[in-house]
C-alpha cells in the first residue's frame, strides 16, 4: 500500500477544504495517509498552501530522500507550489498512475557555530534594525577573498530563492536547472556593487567585519541566528534535494509570465 504525507496551511480555508477533499480521494485510491513523524515511510507528500507552507514543509520532507512532493498552491505566490487547486487532482492522478514529470530544488547546507540549517531559499546577513548602521559583510569563496559589502546586508540565495526576497533587492531571476548561488547585496552604499552568481561547487564563508557590531542572519524567513565579529557562516549546496511533480500544462517560464507579469505591457 502507498504512503501519503500531507501537509497543509491550517490557517487557510481554502487549504483547509482542499484537505478534506484530498484525504477523502486518497482514502477511495486506497492510499495510507500517515504523520510527520512517519515520513521516512512515505512514498510521496502533498503540501497545500502557498510558498511559505511549502518552505516549512520541506525541512521535514528532505528526510526521505526519494519521496517526491505535490505542492498545491493555496495562497498568494506559487513560484514553488505551481499546481493550481483546479487541476490538482487530475495531477494526483496522473502521479498515481506514473505519468509526472518531476525538477528538483536543491538545499544549501548553512553552518552556524555548532549548529548546521538546511535553507531551501536564501540566507539573509543583515544589521539589526532600520536605525542601525551599515554592516560591512566579508565574502570567501574556497578560502579566498571575494568582497566586502557595505550595506544593510547581503542575500546569498540558491536558484530556487532567486525570484523571492533576491529578486525584490534587484538580483537576478535563475533558472532552477542552474546549480549557482546568487550574492546579492540589500542597499550596497557603494553603487557598483551588483549581484553576481558563482558556481555551486564554491564553499562561501560569510563574516562581520566591525569587530564592535552585531548582525543577523535569517535562513528562509523563519530561523534567525545572532552573528558577531569573531562567527563564520559556511554556505554550500548539501546535496539535499526537494523533488517537485510538476503539473502538465505549465512550464517554468509560463510560470514566471503568469506569477510576475513577466514582459506584459503594464502602462
């Protein structure tokens, strides 16, 4: 018997009626749906919500390497959760029967002192308050010095996090077939500081460089780490990847055309 896991929004209606709908049609296929903490024994998960549900979700997802994930958009932006509530249940069904395509979002592995994050978008390096003052932000890539960012802080991203708070900060939009990691400087004072994308075999270190300041560093939104002068932030890919059914009909770029108005006449 197939194993689900699902994961959803519980502050959405909309999530939540999806749920119900889903659970009773997976019951009727004769398919398990089992907890969280049984993910290991799932052979696929379904996540209903919009980015943030999925974003979440995939922490506990990534410790069932070969599982593969619908994500149902039921919120605001579906960068990642592209399958529309309309059509998801001809996309279960079709995954129930072999016919799906799947493109994996790979993970940054982030040391912190003793404690290492698994960051599906970005890491943010910021100062700690709109009073603040400018952080000056060092950037090594395989032991050697890359730059110093003056700034309100830098974004270091993966190309699944290229469209989220990158994007919004002026970096670059990736392709998700692309294995790079976008640096992407919040307000640089220097004016020709510009976003720049390094092969995803490079190591990054990340340091303050005021020995008298203290900055943040912020891993997909959700966790935050105090960082000081003498703390090195090691970045690079883990290998970790989310393993997303994509739906039928829509490809990556008619999803950007659709998600951002991307090229339409907006005058």
């Amino acid at each position: 018997m197939r194993k689900c896991c699902i994961f959803y929004n519980e502050e959405k209606q909309l999530a939540k009626d999806f749920y119900t709908k889903v659970y009773a049609y997976l019951i009727e296929k004769n398919i398990e749906i089992i907890s969280k903490e049984k993910i290991n024994q799932a052979s696929f998960a379904i996540v209903i919500g919009g980015d943030g549900t999925l974003l979440r979700a995939s922490k506990e997802i990534i410790k069932n390497e070969t599982i593969h994930v619908i994500a149902v958009n039921a919120g605001s932006l579906g960068f990642l959760t592209e399958i529309k509530i309309s059509n998801a249940i001809s996309v279960i069904t079709r995954y129930l029967t072999g016919e799906f395509r799947t493109r994996s979002r790979e993970f940054l592995e982030v040391k912190i002192r003793d404690k290492t994050y698994d960051v599906l978008n970005e890491v943010v390096i910021s100062k700690g308050g709109v009073m603040t003052k400018l952080l000056r932000v060092g950037i090594y890539s395989n032991n050697e010095y890359m730059n110093t960012y003056r700034a309100d802080g830098v974004i270091l991203c993966t190309p699944t996090g290229s469209t989220a708070y990158s994007l919004a900060a002026g970096g670059p939009i990736v392709a998700p077939s692309l294995r790079g990691i976008i640096i992407t400087p919040i307000a640089p004072h220097n004016l020709t500081a510009r976003p720049v994308i390094i092969d995803g075999n490079e190591e990054l270190i990340v340091k303050i460089e005021d020995k008298d300041r203290v900055g943040y560093a912020v891993l997909d939104g959700e966790t935050c780490a105090k960082i000081n002068y003498d703390d090195m932030v090691y970045i690079k890919f883990s290998g970790k990847k989310l393993n997303l059914v994509l739906p039928e009909d829509l490809s990556y770029y008619a999803m950007l055309r659709e998600t951002l108005k991307w090229g339409d006449n907006l005058c």
